[in-house]
C-alpha cells in the first residue's frame, strides 16, 4: 500500500494551505508545490488543463520551462500525497477530493445548510463554518492567481459573518454583538452592512447617542476616503433611529413551541459533550434523522430529553415525545405518533397534521417496534421540516439517517483513583456519588472510600442505570462491601425507583428487554460468546460457537456486543454487566460443556501455534506480534486453564506448558507456576514429553523469581526426562538454560 493509502488526509484552503493527517501536517516541498496545490484545489475534482495550470502558477511571465517545471510540481505532490490522487487526463490534471477533505466545502455546506432555518439554528451553523477559518485564504501562497482567489474566498467569508449577525440580532444578541462588529469594520471600513448592524445592535442596547455617532463615523469615512455618501440604507437607518421607529424594536421572540416532554425530576450528570454534539447534529439541515444507540442504562432517554428541551425554542410547532416502550405491536405505532400529537385517538392523520410544520418528533425505545421504520420514512418525506430524534438499541437503517452511539460514562483511571480531585471530576464518580447522597445524605467521597468507589465505577462499567441502582445500595453497604458482592451484580443491583419503567427498576430486567428482541439465533450466539472473558475475534468466534457474520453483526448493532478495531485483528466485547446476564443464559442451556470444551481446544492450538514460534531459536519479526495476541487473549487462557483443571488434565498440562515464555515474558511467572504446578501434580500417566515440557517451563519460572533452588529441581528433572525420551533438543536446551542458571548464581 502507498502512503495515501495508509492516510486518511484533510486538505485545508482557510488560512494556509495545508495537507493534514492524523494530526500532523504533510507540507508540499516548495513554493511552487504549494501553489499548484492550492490551485488543484481551488478546481477540486475538475480537470483544469496545462495551460491554465501554468498562466494561474505563472501569469505573463511563464518562463520556457515551465511545462518541465510543471511536471517537477506534479511529481513532488504526488510524492506527499500518493500517485492516484492526482491523475493526468489528457494533458491536463484532476486532483481527486473526498467529500469531507476539504475545509472550504464543509463550509460551503454548513453556509448553504444554513439558509432558511430558524434563527438559532443559522446562527449555529454559521458559527460552525467560521471557525473552520485559521487566517486569510491562500495565506502562503504566491502565485498570479492567488490574489483573485483569495478575494473571492474572502467575501465569502465576509457575507457570511454579516448573515451570523443578521442571525444573531433576530435571537436578541444586540449587546454581545457590538464588540465584535466594531473589530469587524476596523478591517472592512467600507463594508456599509456592518456599520448598519452596529447602530442597530448600539440602538437595541439602549445607546441612541452612540447609535448616531457611528453614522457619523461611516459618513466621515465614505465621504472623506472614497468621496460618497453613505447609501440609502445607512440613511434610512438614521432617520429611523432619530425618530424613534417602532420597527427598530426587537420583534417578540415567539414562545418555544408546544411540548409534551416529561420534567426532569434530577440533573443530567456527565453528558455536556453528548449534549452539545446531539443538539448540533439536530440543528443541522442535513440531519433529519438522528438516531441514539447503546446497550440498556446507558442512559440514552435521559440524553434525548435534555437534547430535545435544549432545541425547543429551534422547532417553532413544538417537540413531542412518544413513548414506544408499551408497544409489542409495530402497527400502532402510527396511531401513539397521533395520540402524542393531540390527534383524535386512533386517527391516522399523523403525515398531514405535520406536512407544513416545523417540529422535532422524540420516537422512544424504538428498538421494540423496529417494524414501523418505514413509517418514520414516510412521515419524514411528506414533512420537509420535520426532524426525528430517535432512541434505540439497533439502529433504524434508513436512509439518511445519522446514528449517534452513547457509551457508557467514562471510567476513572489508575491515575485518577490515586488523585482525589481528579476522581471527583471522573462523569462516572460524579453519578454515583450524586445518587449515594439522595439514598445517603451524609455519604461523602473520601479518601478511605474513594478507592472502591472508583473501582465499583470501573466494574459497572461505567453503565448509569447500573451506577444509579449500585449508589441506592449506600444505603446498607459500604462501597467496599458493595465492590465485594459485585460478583453477584443481576441479584445485588435491584429496587429501582417505583416510578421508573419495570425494565429500569433491576439490572436483569433492563438486559432482558434487549435479550428478548432477539432471534433465537442471535440469543443462541448471545449465550455461546459468554464463554469467552475478555472478548475473541472472530475466527475464535466461528470456531467457538458456529459464529454467522450476520448474527455477529446483529448483536453488535443491538448493543450487546462491541465491535473494537484495532492495529491486529479487530475484537468483539460484552461489557461485564452485559456479560454476566449472557452467563445466565449460557449456565442454564444445555450446551454449556460443548462450548466450554470447543473454547478450551481453540485457545489450546492458539497457544501452541504461539509457542512453536516462541521457542524458535530463530526469533523472527512476528515473535512482537504473537505476544500482543497472548496477551489480548489472557483472560481466555485462564479461563480455559480453569476449565481444564476440572475436566481435561492433559488440556491444562499442555496449554501451561505452552505458555510458559509468554508468563516469564510478560511478567507473570508466579501465576504462569501456579498453574504449572497444578498441572504437574495431576500429571500422572501423562505423556512424559508433556511432562518434561512443564518441567522445564516451571524451572525457567522459578529461576526469574530468583528462586534457584527450586528451578535447579524442576530443570534437572525436565532433563532427566528428555534424556529418557531421547530428545536431544529438549536436552539440549534444558542444559543449557541450567548452565546460564549456574553461571548467574556465581
């Protein structure tokens, strides 16, 4: 693969021209790499012929070399940007843009988007656009064309500041605003439609006089530079300012529109960049559609209400919340969306009622109805100024539609638990401790509790509801005694508020609501992948328990599995306390031993497969590599080990055994002896090839626990047994870790 392939690039034209990737800056060699850059961008996706190129790069004074010099240009941005994006066609060039690549389109886009919409609403995106802004345009170019192109990028960047004030004075902004248009006109002195907000914002803020005086001021500029008088509108203004005009007067903000929204009965704890990211996408023309996921408790109802009341005053016909949550029936859906409207019960007549209106439909716990989304299609097509904002555990699938996942809160690092400030400020601490106190209104983060507070925080996963419903428990145990019976978390996590939802009032119900959505497919699968700790991939997956991409996929756009990319290969999750309901579900089927020895055996290959190159004389490139998947498997092994230790002896000595180097490697030889220890004792009758295998990784253990003694036992019985064997590598080898042993003893 060439470098552009290995890069995701943003190309930026708003100030300096720059190629940026992955937070670094790729800088073309020279200035003329730079111009003809900046001039491929300009014509982004358009073929723009030679003779253009070099009239823009040069003007009049092209030199005879400058088709040479052209091709040099081309072959250097090639170099920083990859062959392909720049193709010759002819005798010309097309330098090829994603959408989302360029700056200036994503603000051409949010300008454009910003036309027609309610004033809150332009204002946003138009700060939006301006902040993409980090200078001049074409700032480091010098090139023929580059002052033309810079102008022009420029006005653009003016209207677009005066439709933001214009915005802003329609929202009531007058006094915030005047700062900001007189550093405005002190760069653009001639600019009239300014200077006409500027007395306007003066005049709304109470200061006539000043209002006047800023009159005077244009008039002096416009007659004394350019020799004019101020034009028509200006005039217009002063005379309405001078007599009073009640047109001048803020026209009343229309009341945010009717709403049926529930009252929050607690504040919204740790979602303020949730927030502002979902009310932004929603005040976006292009987001119509907004769709909020995540596995049950993470608290996405919670999220969209506050979303929602934040926008009411951007939805002039108002915001309604329909609860989907009673439903088991996608065919009544369209009669709620009516009853929630104020529509007669049972009518229909949802799509007209909201054909010429501008509302925000709040469609709650979709995921029980996901039948009725061609519904929402279909309300969305007939009303262009209605927006939907939805809540569910899958996604809806439609098109145009934005999804929106809410993790669960973040977790408090080791850094954080040691730094009682810090910990404090942790969204997850934070919720727990709020809610502590509403059970417990003396219970204060200390610094004797604050260790298993962080850790309950850290095993709940940062789950809200689980959070909420775990604080509730203050009320009887200490949060070091909750941390202890966390081991028990469906059973110990119940007693929700009498008024919540039943699926919100125990841990078990909300995660049942999801499990019962499933095929019995995907709830078969869903039990299966229990058996893994820590996550697998999806070989592990396949192999394991039959796994379909398809169900895979199902599960994890259900939120109860998380699909981790990574640098190796990509991994599937459950978060614990979605893994301890698919325990339940896996303990209580009947292919509970089927799957545990099918885990065993595939981790068992996994860690030969692993050992075999490990124990390689020759230590290759991959030997990195095999240790990274180890120990993103860890957890599994244990878990295998376990397993075998009560069923399968000779599985337990031969995968001990198997991952002898990876223990000492990693820095865990006393759990890597342990386990080879209780291999060793129920080794009787084994193969002694197993047998002396062990031996020899427990001695290597011991010897890097300084425990010399023991090894030089363990190592003299592995070699005992080698020599029996008539292995002269195991031999061989053996003897020669007992002599650096020996010489590292003196």
């Amino acid at each position: 693969m060439d470098r552009a392939g290995q890069l995701a690039l943003e190309f930026r034209l708003l100030g300096p021209v720059e190629v940026v990737s992955a937070g670094s800056a790729l800088a073309p060699g020279g200035l003329r790499e730079r111009a003809l850059l900046a001039l491929l961008l300009v014509h982004a996706n358009e073929l723009v012929s030679r003779d253009r190129l070099i009239d823009g790069l040069w003007g009049e004074h092209a030199p005879a070399t400058a088709k040479n010099a052209l091709q040099v240009a081309v072959h250097g941005l090639r170099k920083v940007l990859g062959a392909e994006r720049i193709a010759t066609e002819g005798t010309g060039y097309r330098l090829r843009v994603e959408d989302g690549e360029l700056d200036l389109d994503r603000f051409g886009d949010l300008v454009a988007g910003a036309r027609a919409r309610a004033p809150a609403t332009t204002a946003a995106a138009l700060r939006e656009a301006l902040a993409l802004w980090r200078g001049p345009a074409l700032a480091n170019v010098d090139a023929p064309f580059a002052p033309v192109e810079a102008g022009r990028l420029g006005e653009l960047r003016t209207a677009a500041f005066e439709a933001l004030i214009e915005a802003e004075l329609e929202l009531g902004r007058h006094a915030e605003l005047v700062g900001e248009l007189e550093t405005f006109i002190v760069a653009h002195p001639f600019r009239e439609r300014p200077r006409e907000q500027l007395m306007l914002a003066l005049y709304r803020s109470g200061r006539q006089a000043e209002a006047l005086a800023a009159y005077g001021e244009a008039r002096r500029v416009l007659v004394g530079e350019l020799g004019i008088e101020p034009g028509r509108e200006l005039q217009e203004l002063e005379r309405s300012i001078l007599r009073h005009d009640p047109a001048l007067t803020l026209p009343a903000r229309p009341a945010a529109g009717p709403t049926n929204l529930p009252a929050a009965l607690t504040p919204l704890i740790g979602r303020s960049l949730e927030l502002a990211a979902v009310s932004s996408l929603l005040r976006r023309s292009d987001v119509r559609l907004l769709t909020l996921t995540g596995p049950g408790g993470t608290g996405k109802t919670r999220l969209a209400l506050e979303a929602a009341s934040e926008l009411l005053p951007d939805f002039e016909d108002g915001v309604v919340f329909v609860d989907l949550a009673p439903l088991e029936d996608a065919t009544l859906v369209t009669s709620t969306i009516a009853r929630a409207l104020g529509l007669a019960s049972g009518d229909d007549g949802a799509a007209d009622f909201l054909r010429l209106r501008t509302c925000l439909l709040l469609l709650d716990n979709f995921e029980r109805v996901d039948a009725a989304a061609a519904l929402v299609a279909e309300l969305l097509a007939v009303a262009p100024r209605l927006a939907v904002l939805a809540t569910s555990r899958a996604p809806l699938r439609l098109d145009g539609e934005h999804e929106y996942a809410v993790s669960p809160l973040r977790t408090p690092s080791a850094a954080d638990a040691r730094d009682p400030e810090a910990l404090g400020r942790n969204e997850a601490v934070a919720l727990f401790v709020a809610r502590a106190r509403a059970a417990r209104h003396d219970f204060a983060l200390t610094a004797d509790n604050a260790p298993a507070v962080a850790e309950i925080c850290v095993a709940l996963d940062g789950l809200p509801l689980a959070l909420e419903l775990a604080a509730a428990r203050v009320k009887l145990l200490p949060p070091r005694a909750l941390l202890e019976r966390l081991g028990q978390r469906l059973d110990l996590l119940t007693g929700g508020p009498r008024d919540a939802p039943a699926r919100h009032q125990t841990l078990r119900a909300t995660l049942a609501w999801s499990h019962e959505a499933l095929a019995s497919s995907e709830q078969r699968l869903f039990a299966r992948l229990a058996v893994f700790a820590g996550g697998c991939t999806i070989e592990a997956a396949e192999a394991v328990c039959g796994a379909h991409p398809d169900h895979l996929a199902g599960l994890v756009e259900r939120s109860l599995l998380r699909h981790e990319p990574g640098e190796g290969a990509a991994r599937f999750r459950m978060l614990e306390t979605v893994r301890a309901y698919a325990i339940e579900q896996f303990e209580s089927g009947s292919e509970t031993a089927v799957i545990q020895e099918a885990h065993a055996s595939f981790f068992l290959a996994v860690a030969e497969e692993a050992d075999a190159a490990l124990w390689s004389p020759i230590q290759g490139p991959e030997r990195p590599a095999w240790l990274e998947r180890l120990d993103a498997d860890h957890d599994n092994f244990r878990a295998a080990l376990t397993w075998a230790d009560r069923h399968d002896p000779e599985t337990e000595l031969r995968l001990a055994g198997a991952l002898g180097d990876f223990w000492g490697e990693r820095g865990h030889p006393e759990e890597g002896l342990e386990w080879l220890e209780r291999s060793l004792a129920r080794a009787e009758g084994l193969p002694a090839r197993l047998r002396a295998k062990a031996l020899h990784q427990a001695s290597y253990l011991s010897f890097g626990r300084n425990d010399h003694g023991r090894g030089a036992v363990l190592g003299q019985a592995a070699l005992a047994l080698y020599r029996e064997l008539g292995d002269r590598e195991g031999a061989g080898r053996t003897v020669h870790f007992l002599g650096l042993a020996a010489m590292a003893r003196g």
